[in-house]
C-alpha cells in the first residue's frame, strides 16, 4: 500500500512524511535514507532467574551516528511458541533500555529479542540477539544427533575455484547450527591434496591449485569409522578469484584467473577509499591505517567496469585488554578506561565456559555476530560466509516515521453507498489518560489516514476510541498495527553438552541465592502527566453532584444549563449553543464529547445522568486540526470510562502501547554486612553511558563473594559514528585475610 495523504493538519511533520513519500526514488541516492538498530545484552544465555539487561541504539546505517528519523523503538521477545513481550521505547537521543527477569515457568529454548523502528518497516528490516534461555528445573532432553547430517559449506572470495591458480577455500563444519571440530582430508579423483583440520569455530581454510575437469572432495571421517564425502565447487578456467592474507600491519589481496585489465576497488559507507588496477601475479599489499577501521566491501570489476564479485574485507577487530592483576572478592573497585566522546553501554559479568557469543558493535551494522577470536585471519573466515546484502530500496513507503510524535495509521470502509470515504475527520480519542487527550486527522481519497497523537509512558496500553463523527453513515475501521505481525524466524533445538552442567549447576545456585538475599537498587522516573489537554478552554463547567439530578438529560439543560438547550423538531433533537459573541453565529450540532470520545446527540440525551460527573461547554466556534466544530459540549461520565455507553456505529475501541517508563539500572548495591551472601555474578550494568569528553573514564563497582573470571565489554559508538567493542577480562579470588 502506497501512503498518499491529503488534506491533513498543517503540521510540519506531515508535509515532510509528505515528501517523503513521493520522493523515495530520489532518497535512494541520500546516505541516511536507512536507519538501523544495534542491541546490546549482559548475555546471549540466561538461567531461569536470572536478567536479561538490554542496551539499545538507533543510529544511522551509513554513518553510525544517531538518527533523526525515529522517536520510537519496538522491542518484542519472542520464542518459538510465541511472543512473551511487546514493548514500545520513546528514543532520547537514540538510546532506550529496558530488562526482563527470566521466569520460572518459561521453557528450555532459543528467543530472539528483536527491535525495529516503524521506518524500518518499509526496508523489512529488524535486529535480532539470539537469546537461549535454560530451565534447569523442568526436564529437557537433547535432540539425539544421529539422524542429523553434518553440513559442510566452502567458499571463496569470488564464489568460484579458479583453475590451474592457488586458491584458497574456506570451510564451515556444523551440526544442528553448532561448530564441529573435526580433522580430514581434501582429495582430488585419488590423490590427497591436504589435511585439514577444524578449529573451535569449526572452520579453516586451505589452498590448493585445482585443475580443470578434476572432482574434488572433504573426506570427513564419521562416528561409524567410516567417511563421508562432501564436494567442493566445480573448478573453472574462466572464472575470477581473489584470495586475501593479513597481517597486523596489512592486508595483502592477490587476484587470480582471467583478471586482465581489471580493477580491485574497497568501498566504505557508499564511498571509494580504495582503487588499483590489477597486473596479473602481484599481490596488492595495503597498509591498514590508510583503510578506515570497519568491514569493508573488497570487489573486482572487469575492463568494461562490471562487477564480477563483491565480498567483505576486515579491517577491524575486538579490542581485548586483560586486566593485569586479580581483583579481591568483596572489594570496591575503579577501573581506568580511554573512551572517546560518544555513547556506550558497559556489562561488567561473570564469564562461562558454556557462554554463547556476543554482538558487538564494530560488526553490527552487517548482521555479522564474530566468533571468540582477536585475529584478522579468523575474522576474515568467518565473514567470507557472511553475503554482502544486495537488497535495492522500496519504489515506495507503506509506513511514515515517527518523527515527533507517535503515530496511527489505518482505513476507513463505508458500509453503504452514500457514504464517502474522503475527506473524513478522523478523531482518536485516548480515554486512559487524566486529561482530555484527542487527536485528529483527515482521509484522503481511498479513505487511509495517518494519526499523529501523544500519551504519558506508563509501560502498559491505554484504552482509546476511533470515530467519524459523521453519524448520518455508518463507517468501520481496519487499523494498522505498528508491531511485526508475523516474523521470519529460525530456531534451533537447544543442546545442553555434559560439559555445560557444572556451569549451569553453579549459576542456578546463584541465582536461587541472589533472589533471596538481593534487591537490585533502580533508579526510576515517577510516572506523571505532564500533556497539556487537547482543550483548555471550555468557558463554562457544570458538576452535576452540586445541582439537583434529573431523571432525563434534557431536564437539566432546562433546569441549570443556561449556555446550552435542547430542540425538538419532527422526531429529531439536537444541541444548540447560546453565543457570547453577537456578531458569531453558532450553526446547529455543536461537537458533543463523552470522555473525550464523539458521540451522536440522541444517544446522549438518552443516556442516564447518574453515570454523568461533569459537563464543561465552549460556546465559541473551534478547530482542532482538520475538524471545526460549532462548540462543544464535554461530558465526563464519574469513572472516565464511557460508563457503559454504547457506540454502535463508526467507531472503534482499541489498546495502544504506551512507550515504557524511563528506568536506570545501576549497579547493585553490595550487602551491608558479611553475614549476609553476596552472590551476584552480574556486578555492573550501564545501559547509558554517556562520554561528554573524551579521555580516561573512571568505572566505579564493586566484587562479590563469587570469585572466577569475569569481563568488562563496553559496547557502543563515537560522536562520529565509530563502532567501539571493548573486552577487558579480569580474575577475582578470595580475600585470603578472610
């Protein structure tokens, strides 16, 4: 569905939503078009009882710097049976945060917590953290392997073997989306070409010169004594290939095959940081700090200046410091850290053996989660697999951002042939709110609005109402739900090795510790409604409790309400407003709210006053937004819900997500004395950390009686946009004064 709008409020929002519709075509060539989330969480694998601590960032795809386009952050836990949360952030200065304490009652499995914002939408875009939770309490029993194939992959940089040139090919060994590590052999029709081995990861490398016309094979051997063969790409003689080697210094790209007069050019962000041409047999070396530090694309382009492959090329890598001496159990501490100007979120955890990878910022803008390893030769094994994303931008939008405010999209559907779907006032009407909180908004000619409204983050959803004021018709609703209805999600069976126990043994035994003994100290921001009311300005108020109630409405328009009368005409009534202003003349069929929500005059005077608290008046003509209305009366029913009014036509009652409660968390504050256990193995979490200036950054927590080794992994991204992943890992021992 393509959003064309007419006729809507004249906020400058709108007019830019407006442009950018109509001008997506042209937004291909704009680099900030894109906008991206990266999340960051204290672990990937959580026990039953224990907190998932989640960071978030909404920055700009290309320049990594924070982005201007959305206001709003969804964030959904999901699990294969279902989702388990939905939650909606207000983005402040593009960070938001929030956690989620693990269940008892939840199942052994794999999650994904996923965050988009409404503008990504229209790039089908989300980011996802793999989460595993374990129930150590409930039974779970591993997926027995043996029926499981062992999947093999190989690849190089171009995608092809070259023949009769040494290549080097890369190779993955799984099962069940795990690493295997096994050792084999590469053979060419009966000759052995090399051994291979593995490693952690389950990948290596080897390069051999194929030749034309040959079959090559892995020979792996199985768990029967046996071998299973798996094959290797064709070898061409036609073809272009590439093979990459690295140093600390330099990266050294050799091109190989029919490479004649063709170019190697690097490219970062959209932009040429690098061009040579090719001479057959030299191997370009490139020093690293001429090459910004990112993953780069690396592709070979042919004399006529077509591309023939593209690939990734790294030039960063995790920045692993140890912390030189063990720290004491029970001790405060204060870290030194050099951190440029920027925002950051900074976990400071217990580490496992059995712990999943984490993601890490210098390679979340390409969705690559990088294995355990500081080694550029690693890194560029693991990326090789990981394709470069080709995807081209929509010709068209269906989803507005929210910019400033949030926003309510849908359709209006007449439901008889006199009634028209363009030009009609939209009204929302959000009933959960202390003060009088209306939005509007104008259909264009297929009967789609946009509705942009505000509401008090309260972390929960808030009643609201959609009407067409126009009650001569009768009009549904179909609305657009500003979550992901249905994802495209992969999960994979958890498998808990023996090797796990012990760890998962221990850390249930701190966490049943850690819940009873330890409350977590959060600094929280007090919900209060601080939105001004939609209208203000009423010029007359009546409680109905201070007057003597009737049986009817209309008794106490003629008993008391002296701005306002009722009209009898041929079997039909209405409201009229008494002018202040002699030289206005008030039409018939003023506006009339209850709680907020527009409702037709006959089914209010029919309505009982002993559900009525208020009645505030504005004989004065009014506009809001796209609608005018010649006065207002505003009913209050005394529980501010409709008090059982019913709306049987042109109306729609709905729940809306209200953005989550601003919360901090800091570091928890350590038992006031040595009798009581200090058992937390998550010592520090900063969701927001904030570098005004650049330079040496005092990190302040404290040790628990939990001794082990433990990482500090500082996340996040200069004022400029570079991606920082810091790793500092430290040990700490008991006090042996103890």
């Amino acid at each position: 569905m393509e959003m064309k709008i007419k006729n809507t409020t004249s906020n400058i929002f709108l007019a830019i939503a407006l442009l950018l519709v109509t001008s997506i075509g042209a937004m291909a060539q704009t680099p900030n078009v894109k906008e991206r989330v990266f999340i960051d969480v204290n672990a990937h694998d959580l026990l039953v009882g224990e907190t998932l601590q989640y960071s978030t960032y909404c920055i700009s795809h290309t320049t990594n710097q924070v982005s201007s386009l959305s206001k709003y952050l969804y964030v959904e836990l999901i699990g294969e049976n279902g989702v388990l949360f939905q939650r909606k952030h207000e983005l402040v200065n593009g960070r938001a945060n929030g956690e989620f304490f693990v269940p008892s009652n939840i199942e052994t499995g794999q999650y994904y917590l996923v965050a988009y914002t409404r503008w990504m939408r229209n790039f089908d875009d989300t980011s996802k953290a793999p989460l595993v939770f374990i129930n150590p309490y409930k039974g779970h029993f591993n997926e027995n392997l043996q029926g499981v194939p062992i999947q093999v992959e190989f690849t190089t940089a171009s995608g092809e073997l070259i023949a009769n040139e040494s290549n080097q090919v890369t190779y993955r060994i799984s099962q069940n989306n795990k690493p295997v590590v096994r050792g084999g052999r590469v053979i060419g029709g009966e000759t052995r070409i090399a051994d291979i081995q593995a490693d952690a990861n389950g990948m290596g490398t080897v390069t051999f010169t194929p030749q034309a016309g040959t079959t090559y094979q892995l020979l792996l051997e199985n768990l029967d004594g046996g071998f299973d063969f798996y094959d290797l790409p064709q070898p061409t003689d036609a073809g272009v290939g590439l093979n990459i080697n690295h140093t600390e210094s330099q990266i050294e790209l050799e091109p190989i095959g029919n490479v004649q007069a063709g170019k190697l050019v690097i490219e970062h962000q959209g932009n040429l940081v690098f061009e040579r041409t090719v001479q057959d047999g030299f191997t370009m070396k490139v020093n690293r700090s001429s090459l910004p530090k990112a993953a780069l694309k690396v592709a070979f382009l042919d004399g006529s200046g077509s591309k023939k492959f593209e690939t990734w090329l790294i030039n960063t890598k995790l920045e692993e410091q140890p912390y030189g001496e063990a720290l004491t159990a029970r001790s405060a501490v204060m870290l030194d850290q050099t951190l440029e100007t920027g925002s950051y979120s900074i976990s400071i955890r217990k580490s496992f053996q059995s712990q999943l990878p984490q993601q890490h910022a210098a390679f979340s803008k390409i969705d690559f989660k990088a294995p355990s390893a500081e080694i550029y030769t690693k890194l560029q094994q693991a990326i090789s697999f990981h394709k470069v994303d080709e995807t081209d931008l929509p010709e068209t939008i269906d989803f507005l951002p929210e910019y400033r405010y949030q926003l309510l999209q849908g359709k209006v559907i007449a439901n008889s042939d006199s009634a028209q779907v363009a030009d009609q006032n939209i009204v929302l009407s959000l009933t959960g709110e202390s003060t009088l909180n209306m939005a509007t908004a104008k259909t264009n000619d297929n009967g789609q609005f946009v509705l942009e409204y505000k509401t008090v983050n309260r972390g929960r959803t808030t009643p609201a109402h959609l009407v067409i004021p126009d009650f001569d018709n009768s009009y549904t609703f179909e609305v657009e739900d500003n979550f992901i209805q249905s994802h495209n999600l992969s999960f994979s069976t958890v498998r808990i090795d023996t090797a796990d126990l012990d760890d998962i043994k221990q850390r249930s035994i701190i966490s049943q510790l850690d819940n009873a003994y330890f409350t977590p100290s959060i600094d929280s921001v007090a919900i209060e409604n601080t939105l001004t009311p939609t209208i203000s300005n009423f010029n007359t108020h009546y409680e109905f409790d201070d007057y003597t109630r009737f049986r009817t409405m209309k008794e106490h328009f003629v008993e008391y309400i002296q701005v306002a009368g009722v009209r009898e005409r041929r079997g039909e009534r209405r409201f009229v407003l008494y002018e202040l202003d002699e030289r206005v003349d008030l039409g018939p069929n003023p506006l009339v709210l209850l709680d907020g929500v527009p409702v037709a005059t006959d089914k209010i005077l029919d309505f009982s006053p002993y559900r009525i608290k208020s009645l505030s008046a504005m004989n004065r003509r009014f506009y809001l937004g796209s609608l005018s209305a010649e006065g207002i009366l505003s009913f209050q029913t005394l529980q501010g819900d409709l008090g059982g009014f019913e709306i049987d036509s042109n109306h729609l009652a709905l729940n809306l997500h209200t953005p989550e409660v601003k919360m901090e968390q800091t570091d928890f504050v350590a038992p006031e004395t040595t009798r009581m256990p200090d058992s937390r193995i998550q010592l520090l979490w900063k969701p927001i950390f904030e570098v005004t200036s650049g330079g040496p950054q005092q990190i302040e927590f404290s040790t628990s009686d939990v001794e082990g080794d433990y990482e500090m992994i500082i996340e996040g991204f200069t004022k400029e946009g570079t991606p920082v992943s810091i790793i500092r890992k430290f040990t700490v021992r008991g006090n042996e004064k103890g």
